[in-house]
C-alpha cells in the first residue's frame, strides 16, 4: 500500500477508534497518537498492539506518537462549584485550598505566583476570562477582572509572555515517558516547551529510543524557535493552546514561521488542532476547515493531524479518509508543484545535503520516477525530504526503528530490505522495489541516492541513475 501523497495524517485513537486501527490505516492514516492526557497506561499499550497488527495488515510501516501532556496550571474548587466574576471586580488568588467563591480562588502553583508581577495578565479557562494583577505577593495575587465571565472548578490558567521556573515535565510525565518506551512508541511529543532545555532534558531521557518532537505552543517557544527546533527530531504547531496566549491574527503567522523554519532544518512539521472540527458530530467538514487544510498543504507542512475527529467524534473514519481527499486534491493543483519548487533550504557544504539537492534535479530532469534512498538510521530520506520532491521518495532499510520514524516524512514511503552487499545488488534492489511498492511502471527511471560503506550512517556519497524492473 502507497499514499498517493506527500504529506502526511496523523490520527489521535481514542474510544471512537480504537477498534477501527486497521480501517484508519487503509483510510489514509500513517502516524497514530496516543494522547497521555487521558487514558490509562493499559489502554494505550492496547491501542499501540493494534497500530503493529494492522501495520503488518496492511504492509506497511505505521507510526506511533506518544503525546505528554506536560503541566496543567488550573485553579482549585468553588464552593458553587461555580461563580459569575463581573468585568472590573476585584478577585484575589491565593494558596488556601478552602473552596473559592466570588472574590477569590486557590491557586495551588508557587511557580506562577513566583513570575508574577503587577500588570501581568492570567488567563482562565483558554482565554474566557482575563484577570489582571494590581498587587502580588508569593502566595497571593490581588487582581481585577479585565474580561468577566463564569468560572468553574479546575479551570484552566495561561500567563502569556512569562517563562514560568518549572519543568515541561511533571512527575506524570515521567511516569507516562517509562511507560510510552516500555510500548515501544517511535515518537515522543514533549508538550509545554518554553526554552531549549526542555527538549533537552527530553533528549536525555530518551536516549535515542524514540524519536524527540517539541509542541510549540507558548508564545517564549516563539522566541527561542530556532535553538529549540535544533535539538527536534520534529515539531508540532498546537495552534489550539498557541491560540490561548496569541491574539488570533497571530497564530497564521507563527503557523508559517514554524514551518518555514522546520522545512530549511529538514525535520518533519505536524499543523495540529481544530483541523476538521465539525467532522465531531457531522459526517462532512466546513468549508473554512476544508481551507484550513488545504493551505497547511501549500505551505509543505510534513503532516495534518486529527484529534478529537478521530479520537472521540462520531465519524472518525469519514475524518481520515476526508483528509486524505483535500490532501490528494490540493496536490493536484497545478499551482501547488511551483509553491514546492519556489523555497528550498540552502545545500550548505554537506555531502548529503549536496547529493540530495542533485538528486532532485535529476529526478526533474527525468520526469516521472521516484527517487530511492537507501538509509541506515532514516537520515537520507529526510535530507531528500527536506527537498520537496514531486517525486516519491521510497526509504529502503535494515532498520524497522528507522521505517516507522519515516512514516511521519514528507513524500517518504519507507519499506525494510537486506542490507546489500554491493552497488550493484542495491541497485537490483532498488529497481525491483520501486515497481514492486507500485510507485512506478518497468523502465522507469530511478534515481538512486545510498552512502558507501554500506550501514555508516551520514555517509550519504553516491548516486546513481537506473532503470526499474519487474
């Protein structure tokens, strides 16, 4: 099974699909995320047993992410249960637990009263409501009510423009990190990153048994994009929690940054959040949504993910393959090979990244083909991706580790073969794959890009042009 695409879907499981793994496959589904935030760890260990079984169902090599979900900065209960806070009121934060009421609230988390400052805005419940604080202390805040409106047990708090003293990971996290390499997942979402040594702190841990992706979602993470996105295997723009701390004209633009940004550094970008929302409850999308989609093709985003739509909705199949259909049709455009053509990253003094760029031209000058990359550890088929080939680019190697990371690249179709003895038999090899996986007929031409001694990983040196066989 091929995608007639390059960009690829991400798909959330939940209670609405996680007996319909399979079925999301063959809708058009490459990577499947596990959501941390909810479930238990037996759940998610079950769902990722499925992701294996309809790989091999459907031969080919699927993706699993786990998302952390990181802090969770919420005030405590109300005695109510719920309060109505009138726009220009006094209401005190504090760090009593008794239950709140309409002048005041708990909020259990020393970190935040320890970054505030008078001016500072906290926004509750994803921005419904905006408190700003006039006095503060470190364990209290006395602030007016810019913003009114109900608030509710537990609801959400976002500081915007503060670097917050604590950690993207929690104990939870910690817990929840064990368990999602305990299962074997081939990408890990660090979510809450503020500065670079969060995704340092997350490297370290995994020490290379999973593949490390940084949710970009607070605004600090804006302004240390390019050091942070230097220490990613990936990045996700979680327009959703971004939306909470930017005003809205915002979010399109740093939607843009992170993927032009993610695109010159060669590392796969996720578009995140509300991407087909309506598909919850109605079997079709809007046409804004259809839209939404569609640019984050144009824009040569690496993957469109699914949350809710597939992970709760009650149309999560008809969310996929929805996806797949505006996917396969925005490509289509005959504008759309000009916008792939009109940004590429700079080749730098790099053998690979010479040989890749090469091997794109090469592969324009022949006309239709694809191009083979026989790849150790994955990073051949990026650098090719990273190139935004028409063409499709088929990832051969030894290494299943390295197969299911791909199936999160752009235009990549990654398949697990013998490593080869000699050029000549990577070329035989090649040939035969690339009629085999159906990506092209018999006397094609195939470019052929491979690092020699065979295995070395960064040794991308060779390319070689041949003729696909039956």
């Amino acid at each position: 099974m091929i995608r007639r695409r390059h960009a690829r879907i991400v798909a959330t499981l939940g209670p609405a699909s996680r007996d319909k793994v399979a079925a999301l496959a063959r809708a058009g589904a490459d990577v499947f995320r596990l959501n941390f935030s909810h479930g238990a760890h037996e759940d998610h260990r079950a769902n990722a047993a499925a992701v294996r079984t309809a790989e091999a169902e459907i031969g080919r090599p699927l993706a699993v992410l786990a998302d952390l979900q990181g802090p969770k900065l919420r005030v405590g209960k109300f005695a109510n249960g719920k309060e109505m806070l009138a726009t220009g009121a006094a209401f005190r934060l504090d760090r009593d637990e008794a239950p709140g009421d309409h002048a005041r609230v708990c909020l259990p988390h020393p970190e935040i009263f320890a970054a505030m400052k008078p001016g500072a805005a906290l926004l509750v419940d994803d921005g419904r409501l905006r408190l700003e604080v006039e006095r503060c202390g470190p364990d209290w805040a006395e602030t007016r009510v810019a913003q009114g409106g109900a608030i509710s047990d537990r609801k959400g708090v976002n500081v915007p423009g503060v670097i917050l003293p604590l950690s993207a990971l929690t104990e939870k996290d910690y817990r929840d990190l064990q368990a999602a390499l305990d299962i074997g997942v081939d990408w890990v979402a660090l979510s809450f990153v503020q500065q670079p040594a969060d995704m340092a702190e997350l490297r370290k841990l995994l020490s290379g048994r999973a593949a490390a992706l940084a949710k970009i979602e607070k605004p600090s993470a804006m302004q240390h994009l390019g050091a942070i996105l230097d220490l990613c295997d990936g990045v996700m723009v979680a327009r959703g929690d971004l939306g909470v701390e930017l005003d809205p004209e915002e979010v399109p633009i740093a939607q843009k940054q992170i993927v032009r940004a993610a695109r010159a550094r060669g590392i796969p970008v996720i578009v995140a959040t509300q991407m087909l929302d309506s598909m919850v409850s109605a079997p079709t999308p809007t046409r804004a949504e259809a839209s939404d989609v569609a640019n984050a093709v144009y824009e040569g985003a690496d993957a469109l993910m699914l949350s809710a739509e597939s992970a709760s909705g009650q149309f999560p199949l008809e969310a996929v393959a929805m996806m797949d259909r505006i996917i396969r049709r925005t490509e289509q455009d005959p504008m759309w090979p000009t916008l792939m053509d009109a940004e590429h990253p700079e080749s730098g003094e790099r053998d690979g990244d010479v040989l890749s760029a090469a091997a794109r031209r090469a592969a324009d000058a022949l006309g239709q083909g694809c191009i083979v990359a026989y790849t150790s550890t994955g990073a051949s088929a990026r650098r090719l991706a990273r190139e935004r080939p028409l063409q499709p680019v088929l990832a051969l190697t030894p290494s299943l580790v390295a197969a299911r990371r791909l199936a999160l690249g752009w235009g990549i179709e990654p398949r697990i073969v013998p490593q080869p003895a000699s050029v000549d038999e990577m070329t035989q090899i090649a040939a035969r794959m690339a009629v085999e996986t159906g990506l092209v007929k018999p006397q094609a031409r195939i470019v052929i890009v491979a690092g020699v001694p065979f295995g070395t990983p960064g040794s991308t040196n060779l390319m070689r042009l041949a003729y696909a066989r039956g």
